[in-house]
C-alpha cells in the first residue's frame, strides 16, 4: 500500500507546521508574561520582608529598652510625703474666707456657676471671692455669692 500525498495533504501539513508554530509563539508570550508576574511578585515579597525586618528589628530595640527600664528601681518613693496640716483653732477656721482647693485655671463667673452646680460650692465661693475682690462694686456678683453662701451654710 503506498500513501499518496496529494497537494490536500501536503496543505494540510503546512497548516498544521503554521498552526504549531503559532501555537508555540503563543506559548512563548505566555511564559514571558508569567516570568514578568512571577518577578514583580518576588520583587514585592522581598520589599515586604525588608520592611518587616526593619520593623522587627525597631519593635526588638523598644522591647529591650522597656524592659531595661523595668528593672530599674526608683531609689524614692514617687508620691510626695503627707505634710501635716497646722492646727488652727475651730472658731477661726469658720471665720476665714474660703480657700481655693485647688488651682482653678478659669476664674470667671461662668466657672464659678458651673462648680456650683456640680456641687463643688467650696471652689465656687473661693472664685467669688476673688471676683468680688477685682470688683468689689458689682451687685449681682455679691448676690451670687451669698446665694450661694447661705445655701451651703448648715442648717
């Protein structure tokens, strides 16, 4: 039996030969291309694994530095030592102006409203005072403050 090649066959042989190398060329451009991902991709993780280094690296160098501190005792204590209060008698304790308990920032009316309301009528009544002391001559500023002085006097 002999195989007859006719020029369909011969044809068909070349379009094949065309098909494969076009198939081949596709495949070619398509190892490119995951080559170039595969690149960015490694690219990308080693810039990860840098920045994370250096961030570990920092985090390491904090870590340490705490626990240097821990250890360190403070050589007094941290709270100030209690200072006795002088003893003044009960009658002129009464007598006195009040005292301001603590630094208030804010002296103004509004402020000394406000401590009121909150109850805080101590603070309220050592900003009056002050106030009436700049302005002696204001009306409703004294009548605030003895407002406020008769509500907190005991009954």
């Amino acid at each position: 039996m002999k195989l007859n090649f006719s020029s369909k066959g011969k044809a068909r042989k070349a379009a094949d030969r065309s098909d494969l190398a076009a198939g081949r060329g596709k495949l070619a451009r398509a190892r490119s291309q995951i080559s170039q991902a595969v690149g960015g991709v490694l690219t990308t993780l080693t810039n990860t694994e840098r920045a994370a280094g250096a961030h570990t690296d920092r985090l390491r160098e904090v870590l340490s530095r705490d626990r240097a501190l821990a250890a360190v005792r403070p050589s007094a204590p941290l709270e100030p030592a209690a200072v006795p209060a002088p003893s003044r008698p009960a009658a002129a304790a009464s007598e006195e102006r009040p005292q301001v308990v603590q630094h208030e920032p804010i002296r103004t009316r509004t402020m000394a409203r406000l401590l009121a309301a909150q109850g805080y009528r101590q603070r309220a009544l050592a900003i009056y005072t002050e106030l009436l002391t700049n302005a002696g001559a204001d009306a409703a500023l004294r009548a605030e403050a003895d407002a406020l002085r008769s509500r907190s006097a005991p009954a």
